[in-house]
C-alpha cells in the first residue's frame, strides 16, 4: 500500500475516535464497566486548549516538562547504550551487571518517587532520575539484544582479517546493533514522557503532569483532557524524531526494509 494510500485510512481512523467520542459524550453514553457521564466533549476540549494556548500557563508548563524529559532521556540513551553494549560483548559484564539491573526493572515509576525525594537535594533532581530511570531499561535491553543478535560470522571475519577490539565494536557490532538500539530509543523516549507525568502529578509545580493533576483536583474535566492530549502528542512527537534521526543515522537499514 504506497503512502497515497495509507494517509486517508489513518485521518479516516482519527476522524471516527472523534466521532464516537462526540456521541459518547454527547448521550453520556453507559456501557456498565465504564461510563461517559462525566466526560468532556471534543468541542469543550478545544476551547480549554484555545483558552491555554492564549494563556501565560502553558509556556512554563511545556518548557518545565520538556527540559526535565530530555534531561533525564539523553543521561539514559548515554548510559543504557554504555551499558547495553558492554553487558552484549562481555560475559563478566553480563554477570556481574544484569542481574541487579532486571532486579530494579520492573519497579513502577511511582515507587521510586519517595526514594528519590530522599536522595537528591531539590525537586528537579528527583524529577530528572525518576525520567532517567523510566527510559533507562528499554534502551539496556534493546541495546543487549542488538549486540547479541550480530552475526558471529561478521565478528570472526573482522577478527580473520586483523580487526583489533575497537575496529570490530565501531566497524560490526555497533552498525548491526543500530536497528535495535534506535527502536530502544523511541520506545525510551516514550516512557520517559510516562514516568515524568507521574513525578510531576507528586512533586512538580509545574509541567503538563502537574497541569493535568491540578485539573482533576479541582475537576476542570475539559483541561484534563487537554493535559493527556498534550503529553500523547509530545510522547509521539518526540519519538517520531527519534526514529527519525535513527533512521538518517541507519540508511543501510532502512534502504534493506523496503527492498
């Protein structure tokens, strides 16, 4: 299906969530497990995000998340792929490192809060770690799983025509482990916007969490909406460019998909 194609069938698909959440929410529609009685319209939701976006709220709120995101994010690509790589190439590293780590994996990003309020010396600190620790894994494991998923028939080659450790790490395991650690990083990119929401909603003062938090405390439903609307749009913005930038960094990998 050529992209001509494709663009009227996913305008079609966000056209007819519009559509069902317009009649939703217009007939407080009840489906027993869950409701609409309370739920905003999409007309009510464009007029909250027209009233912030003509406010002096939204900028300190976007750049606050935006800067605690992408700080926390790029600490994490640095140290999941540093890690992801050493953890791939060397059984030691593999032994002696991954195990704490997959201990460490599966804690919510909510449980790290009070821990983190503890260990660092201000708010934003805490912030950023809670965001670092919620892009860390997925970069790890997607980096790991790149590296071991090289060829060793590429690595032998290299090392048969006098490839020393650093040559075969920059000239075969890294290109072969691009594609991996690229789809890490968006998947990253993206639970970190899921863990800085859940930090700010606790200890922000401002950011789209917060904004989104303080609206259901005083049950301002439309700008609710509005809040999870921004951060999906930010989430998928930002991991968009990733993949994007992944992409140009991989046209080998790119040119081979749509052979």
């Amino acid at each position: 299906m050529t992209s001509f194609y494709r663009w009227p069938l996913r305008l079609a698909s966000l056209a007819a969530c519009l559509l069902f959440w317009q009649l939703a929410a217009t007939t407080r529609l009840d489906l027993g497990l869950f409701a609409f009685t309370y739920v905003p319209t999409p007309g009510a939701v464009l007029d909250a995000a027209w009233q912030l976006a003509h406010s002096s709220k939204l900028l300190p709120h976007l750049s606050s998340s935006l800067a605690r995101v992408f700080a926390g994010y790029l600490a994490a690509a640095l140290v999941g792929v540093l890690l992801g790589l050493a953890i791939g190439r060397s059984k030691w590293a593999e032994d002696s490192l991954l195990p704490p780590l997959e201990v460490l994996r599966p804690i919510p990003a909510v449980a790290w809060i009070p821990l983190a309020i503890l260990m660092f010396p201000s708010s934003e600190l805490s912030m950023v770690f809670i965001t670092f620790t919620g892009a860390l894994f997925p970069i790890l494991l997607n980096t790991v799983h790149g590296v071991e998923g090289v060829d060793p028939r590429l690595i032998a080659s290299a090392r048969s025509l006098g490839a020393g450790r650093l040559a075969i790490l920059r000239e075969v395991i890294l290109p072969g482990a691009a594609p991996s650690i690229v789809t890490g990083l968006a998947i990253g990119m993206g639970t970190s916007w899921f863990c800085l929401v859940t930090a700010e909603m606790i200890s922000g003062q401002f950011g789209i969490g917060y904004y989104t938090w303080e609206s259901y405390v005083v049950q301002n439903y439309p700008d609710i909406v509005v809040g999870m609307l921004l951060i999906g749009l930010l989430g998928m913005a930002s991991s968009g460019l990733v993949k994007r930038l992944g992409g140009l960094a991989t046209p080998w990998y790119r040119t081979r998909r749509n052979a």
